[in-house]
C-alpha cells in the first residue's frame, strides 16, 4: 500500500461542517416533503431527474 502524505488541513467536524450542514438540513427537508408525493406517480423518476428518459 502507497503512503500518502497527510491533508495539509482538515476541516473540524464541530466547527466546520457541523454548522453547515444544522444550516442545510431544514431546506432538505422541506423539500423532501415537496418530493415523497411525486415519488408515487407513473414517470417519478423522470419529475425528480432520477432518469435519463426525457418526461
């Protein structure tokens, strides 16, 4: 196994991305409530872009 050397810096999971990510999650799930019923529909997989198909 090749040895790499270290990050020269490491986010901090308190500091960092903790607090991004508290910033993102009530977007996330305000849209995954906007999402779960199109989940259920013929062709959901093209709404949501899940698909190469055009809709």
């Amino acid at each position: 196994m090749k040895r790499q050397p270290p990050f020269p810096t490491v986010a901090d999971l308190g500091k960092d991305i903790r607090p991004v990510l508290n910033r993102l999650t009530p977007a996330m799930m305000r849209e995954l409530t906007k999402t779960l019923p199109i989940l259920g529909w013929p062709g959901d997989r093209r709404m949501i872009g899940l698909s190469k198909e055009p809709p």
